[in-house]
C-alpha cells in the first residue's frame, strides 16, 4: 500500500496519457455530429474570435483607405508634375514649329530682294505711345544698314529704316501718322494702276493708296504692290489688298483703302533690303552708286 501511494503521480500520469490518447482517437474519429464537449468549445473559440476580429478588420481596413489615398495623392501629384512637364514642352514645340516656319517664310522671301543683299534682323524694342509707328532693330551701321533701307517680312512690307546707331537702326513702319511719308505702289491687274500710299486709319487699320488713274477699274480684292519706282523699296513686294474704293476729295483720282499684307502688331524677324552697290562708267570716269540713284521715297 504504501509503495502504491508512492508511486500515485506515476497512476494519475499514466491515466491522463490514457485519457488524452482517447480523446485523440475520438477527435479523429469519422463523426456527422460534434460532441458537447467540442461544441462548447468551438462556440467560445469562434465568439472571440469574432469578437476580436471585427474591430482588427476594421482599423486595417482604415489603415488601407488612408494608405491608397496617400499613394492616390502621390501617383495624382506625379501625374500633375507629367501633366505640367508635357504642356510646356508643348508650348516649346509649337513655338519652335512657329518660329521655323517663319523663318523658312523670310529665308523663300529672299528670291524677291532680286539686286538687293538682305540683312537678316530681330525687332528689339518698340516705345508703346509709337507701337504702330516704329521698332527699333539690333542691326545698325556696322552691319551695313543705312538710312531708308527698306525693311520687309515674309508676309510683305512694313517700312524703311529712318536712324542708324553702329549696333541698331530705327524703323518707321508704314502705319506711321507722317503726312511725308509715301511709298510708290501698283495694283496689280489686267491693267496695272500706279499711286501713292499716303497715309494710315487708325479706325479701319488700313493704308490708304491716293493719286490713282480714275480712267482705270480697280476692284476690291486686287492685291497692291511695290513698284520700285522711288529707288528705294523693292519692286514687287506685297503691300496689301484692297478693301475698298472711292474718289477722292475733286474727283480726279481714285482712292483705295488696302487691308495690309503684314501685322504690324506682331514683328520679331525681319529683313533688311540692303542695295548692292554697282558702278557705271561716267564720262570723266567716276563711280557711281545706286545708293546715289534716289534719296528718299518721300520726294516720289
């Protein structure tokens, strides 16, 4: 007896191995039915579970929105800079497409300079109260230019130079207010009609070509151009088109209204006419300049 009792936590460890090895066996035992037993502890098990799973799917699922709205601000504020990054080089290429295409319009325009050397130029400041009246050049003595070298665009005529500086040269454009200035020019037609351009209208932006033969039709649409009877702008360059027709103040000559070929609003690159220099034998064996030919245009 007293070895029995000795030997009871070697009993009551034998007893629960057995026990537990039964209810292993029974566990896996092919069942339809959980025991009480099991069902009570699977009922707690799956209520804390529950429990605790809940506000766990919860605060991760606060956590996810506040991290995709981080990521979705990061990947907006990208698309944003991309966005930004892609219209100014837009802007960029546009303005290179702009900028080649009229420099290939003034590059073509050089056919029309015919004994003329052209002098390529860039509009570097104009004054506001004069902004229709004149631009300043960044070509000047040093460059060749001279006073009343005509200035043209690739859309046709703007002016004449009227002031040099060895590094600038000052331009009066066609839309000046000056009453002595005039430009010799001809409707182009059947019949080809001479005038004078002789001043701007503010109101209708439009030159106006005075002293035309009244015995010859002239219509609106027809294109005006220079004659280069003056000595100093070119022949042939485009001026306008006409816009309207009238007689002037007597009735002797017709009068136009000519819509102009080029916007004097928007100048940037330019060409200067510049007469090439030839000579002529003279009977006591002087030169002589083309330059020397006409003065200004303001005398025709």
């Amino acid at each position: 007896m007293p070895q029995f009792f000795s030997n009871k936590r070697l009993i009551l460890l034998l007893v629960g191995v057995i026990f537990l090895v039964a209810l292993i066996s029974f566990s896996l035992k092919d069942r339809d039915n959980a025991s009480l037993p099991e069902q009570i502890v699977k009922d707690v098990v799956g209520f804390g579970q529950s429990l605790f799973s809940k506000p766990t799917q919860y605060i991760t699922g606060v956590f996810d929105n506040v991290d995709s709205l981080l990521n979705t601000y990061e990947e907006n504020k990208r698309l944003k800079g991309r966005l930004e990054e892609f219209a100014k080089l837009q802007a960029d290429v546009n303005d290179l497409a702009s900028e080649n295409t009229r420099l290939r319009e003034i590059v073509d325009k050089q056919d029309d300079l015919r004994e003329y050397e052209p002098i390529q130029a860039t509009v570097i400041a104009r004054n506001p109260d004069q902004w229709e009246k004149k631009v300043i050049l960044d070509k000047g003595e040093v460059h060749g230019v001279k006073k009343n070298m005509a200035i043209i665009t690739a859309q046709g005529l703007i002016g004449k130079v009227i002031l040099t500086t060895p590094f600038t040269s000052s331009v009066e454009l066609l839309s000046t207010q000056n009453p002595i200035y005039r430009v010799s020019a001809k409707v182009m037609g059947k019949k080809q009609a001479f005038g004078l351009i002789e001043g701007y209208d503010d109101e209708r932006k439009e030159l106006i070509l005075k002293r035309i033969d009244s015995n010859i039709e002239i219509e609106v649409g027809q294109q005006v151009m220079s004659s280069g009877l003056g000595g100093i702008f070119p022949q042939g360059l485009l001026i306008g088109e006409i816009t309207e027709v009238s007689t002037d103040d007597y009735g002797l000559t017709k009068m136009a209204y000519i819509k102009p070929a080029a916007d004097f609003q928007l100048l940037d690159h330019v060409i200067i006419a510049k007469r090439l220099m030839t000579t002529v034998d003279g009977a006591d064996g002087d030169n002589t300049s083309t330059d020397d030919v006409a003065e200004d245009e303001d005398a025709s």
